[in-house]
C-alpha cells in the first residue's frame, strides 16, 4: 500500500479516516502532538480513578457503527435522567416540566410568563435569546437558560444565532408543565433516550476496534506546513512530505502553520469563536457520592456550569467502594480566564455548599485545561468559517472533525467526517 497520505490529529474524526482508508487499501500515518491518541475522546487516570475529557456519552443513531463502537466490550445504557441544581433546589431534567420543588411564587413566574410568552414564528426569529423567550416565556427564560448560556458559551443568549438548537432543547407543552409543577415525572425528554457507554475502558474504547494496525506517530507536533512543497515541519525538528493531507486540527491553530495567508481569511478567521474550558475531576473515599449521571447548575456564583459522574457512566472507571465527579467550567475564548487554583477552589468549595459531598470524603483533586471545547455560533459563524475552508480546499488541505469543519459535532458525526473521506 503506497504510504504518502497524512492525517493531523488522533482524535475520533483522524482515527476514522485512518481506518476508512485503510479499509479501502490507503494506508495512512496519523501525527498526533499529545501523548496519547484519542483527542477528546481521550481519558487520564489518577489513583485507579479514570476521567474522560468532558462528559462523553455516545448515541450514534447508525447500526454499523454502533456494533463498531461496542466492540468487543460492549456499552451499558443508560436512561438520561440528569438534574439541575438551582438556588438550593433540585429539579428534574428539564427544569420548565419538573418545577415541583420551587416555592409557589416562583412557579407561578414561570407558568404565567409560559403562558404568556411572546408568539413569533420561530422562521422570522433572529437570536438565542429571543428563541427562547418564545418557547419559554420571561421568567425561566432569564432564570435558567440566559444564565446557562453564560456559564456554558461564555457569552449573552442575544449574541448567538439559533441554527445549532436543533434537537438539543426540549420546548414543553403547558400540560407537561402544570402536571411537573404538582409532581415528579418519570418520562424522560432527553433528545436521545438511551445514552451509550463502553463497559470498560472509558469513553475512548469506543475506538479500540478502529485503531488496531493504525500508524499512530505520538508526541508529534505540528508546526507549520508548506503547501507548495507538500512537507508539514514538527516541533521535535523532523519533516514528512505528503501526496494528501487530513487535517482535524481547529482552525485558527492550522491557518496559523500556513505561509502567506491572505489578510481576508484572516480576518475571517479572528471572528471565529469557541469555547475553552476546565475539567475539576474529583475522586471520593465512599462510593454513594454521585446521586446523578450528570446534573446542570444555574447559580452565577458557582463557576461550573455541568458536573457527571465518571463512576455512574461505568463502575470501571473507579476503585471499588469509591465514587467520582468531574466539572466542567467553560470560557469564551477571548475572555480572561480564571487561574487553576481559582477555578478548583471554587468548585470543590460550592459542591460542598451544595451538600454534594465532606471535605472528609475528598481523596483526588485534579484540574486540566482544553483550548478547545465547543464552537460558539455567534451570526457570523457560518460566512466566515466558509472562507477558512474555502482558503484550506484551494490548497489542497482536507479539513474534518469538530475542529476542522467548525461545527458542533457529536463524535458520531465527526466519526462520519472520515468515512465520508474514504468514500
Ligand atoms: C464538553 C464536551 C462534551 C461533549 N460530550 C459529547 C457527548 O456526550 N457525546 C458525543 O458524541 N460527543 C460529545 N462531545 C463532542 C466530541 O468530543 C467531539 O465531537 C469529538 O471528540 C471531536 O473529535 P475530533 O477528532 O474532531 O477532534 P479532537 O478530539 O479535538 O481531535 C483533534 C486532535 O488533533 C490534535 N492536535 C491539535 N493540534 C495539533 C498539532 N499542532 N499537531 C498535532 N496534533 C494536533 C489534538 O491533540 C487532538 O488529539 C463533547 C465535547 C465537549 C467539548
């Protein structure tokens, strides 16, 4: 098999072109600058305790690709029911049809303002927030979803466009919400019903069957890149030449390789938006600490905006007779960012507050930061990231995933990216 095809990045869309390729007899080597393969798929381990990076369930809607990712471990399923914490309470997912526990004036806000929430055509609506005042109304609008756009995108509802909602937020009837605010509801309104995870191995092992026989090359940073001359230069001081070139890498880092781009993609580029975030990953002496699969926090003082359990997706990725939490506390990439020591110590702080667990039964504090997270759809989104790839085609540079297409992906979807590469 003639070997001059390179793929950037061993995150889930490099590993799938990888694999599709080699499936049609391309063979291929993935250069990936971590010491790991994965990307965000990935996982650390602390003292017997796994973290992945960032929540990470799959709900692949393919057949062929979920019997790909199961493997020969195979995937526990969970029903999602998470919770929200707000002001001291907690509410089923999602809070409009659980608002049982919230004093009587508050529900009262919420449902009159339901009822009498601005009638528009959802076609004729321009921002997030004003698409949410639609379907919401005021009040829970401005109490829940404003404030988690801020904590989740770093930014105001009314700065983002509505194109990504898609199925991602719930809009409720007023019946759904009357008979939530008298009792609890066991139907669950989650987007996707079951939510799919490797018995063993973390998230990552949904790979496992795909990367077997790839050409993985670690600690290989990538620097820069000379389209004219096909070579891509590494910061350990080595150079590959290519005959194709794959890239997964986000954006702004892989116009930032390129010589001579023109001012216009530039520009382009410097309106690109996304999210960086943290991961407080927490490990406990008892295993009962986690009540929830993931759980949403609506209060501003509390910098997380969502906290899962590794050990509830999996005892596996905990010691026996222990249980385990990650946050997740995410940024603008523009804005300025917290410190470590900030951001740890608030969040183990406010879990205590919140009675989540004792100082006591605290074992293994852990904080990471990723550069990249998610996109943010600001209105521009969609022009300016059509110039950068564009600008990445004319030369020849084949840009997928996440990152490299510059779309809210799940991972079966990124995984898509590659197959449709080996078609
Ligand atoms: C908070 C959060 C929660 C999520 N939850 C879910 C979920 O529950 N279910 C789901 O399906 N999806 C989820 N996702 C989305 C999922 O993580 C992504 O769709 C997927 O992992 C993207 O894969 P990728 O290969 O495109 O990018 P990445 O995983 O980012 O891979 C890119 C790779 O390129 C490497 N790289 C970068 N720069 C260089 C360089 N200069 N040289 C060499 N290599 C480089 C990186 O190290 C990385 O390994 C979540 C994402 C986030 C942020």
């Amino acid at each position: 098999m003639p070997n001059n095809t390179i793929i950037l990045g061993a995150g889930i869309a490099g590993i799938s072109a990888g694999y599709h390729l080699k499936q049609k007899e391309i063979a291929s080597t993935i250069y990936e600058k971590d010491s790991d393969w994965g990307g965000l798929c990935g996982f650390f381990e602390i003292d017997g305790f796994r973290f992945d990076r960032f929540v990470h369930f799959s709900f692949a809607p393919d057949e062929n690709d979920q019997k790909l990712f199961a493997g020969q471990i195979g995937m526990y399923e969970h029903i999602p029911f998470p919770s929200n914490y707000y002001h001291g309470y907690w509410l089923r997912h999602p809070a409009q049809n659980n608002l049982a526990p919230l004093p009587a004036e508050e529900k009262v806000s919420v449902i009159a303002d339901f009822v009498n929430r601005p009638q528009k055509d959802v076609a004729e609506i321009k921002s997030y927030g004003e698409w949410l005042r639609v379907q919401y109304g005021n009040y829970f609008a401005e109490h829940f979803p404003f404030v988690y756009t801020r904590k989740y995108w770093g930014v105001e509802a009314s700065e983002l466009e509505t194109k990504w909602v898609s199925v991602r937020m719930y809009t409720p009837d007023i019946k759904q919400v009357l008979r939530g605010s008298y009792t609890t509801q066991n139907e669950c309104f989650y987007f996707a019903q079951t939510m799919k995870y490797p018995k063993q191995g973390g998230f990552r092992s949904i790979l496992n069957t795909c990367r077997e026989g790839l050409d993985i090359r670690l600690n290989k940073k990538v620097i820069k890149i000379s389209p004219q001359t096909k070579e891509i230069y590494f910061a350990d001081g080595t150079t590959e030449t290519y005959e194709r070139l794959i890239s997964t890498l986000p954006l702004p880092e892989i116009i930032k390789m390129l010589p001579d781009v023109p001012q216009d993609v530039i520009a382009a580029t410097n309106e690109l938006h996304w999210t960086c975030g943290y991961q407080v990953s927490l490990g406990f002496n008892r295993p009962d600490i986690a009540k929830y699969l993931w759980f949403y926090i609506y209060d501003e003082d509390i910098l997380s905006a969502r906290v899962y359990s590794p050990n509830l997706k999996s005892p596996d990725n905990a010691p026996e007779g222990c249980s385990s939490l990650q946050a997740e506390i995410f940024f603008d990439c523009k804005a300025t960012i917290p410190s470590d020591s900030e951001v740890l110590n608030n969040t183990i702080q406010k879990l205590q507050e919140m009675k989540v667990f004792a100082p006591e039964d605290l074992i293994v504090k852990d904080i990471r930061f990723e550069p990249y997270a998610n996109i943010t759809f600001v209105p521009s989104i969609y022009e300016k990231r059509q110039i950068v790839l564009d600008y990445l085609n004319s030369l020849g540079i084949e840009s997928i995933g996440r990152f490299g297409k510059w779309d809210y992906k799940w991972t079966h979807q990124a995984f898509a990216d590659g197959k449709e590469l080996a078609v």
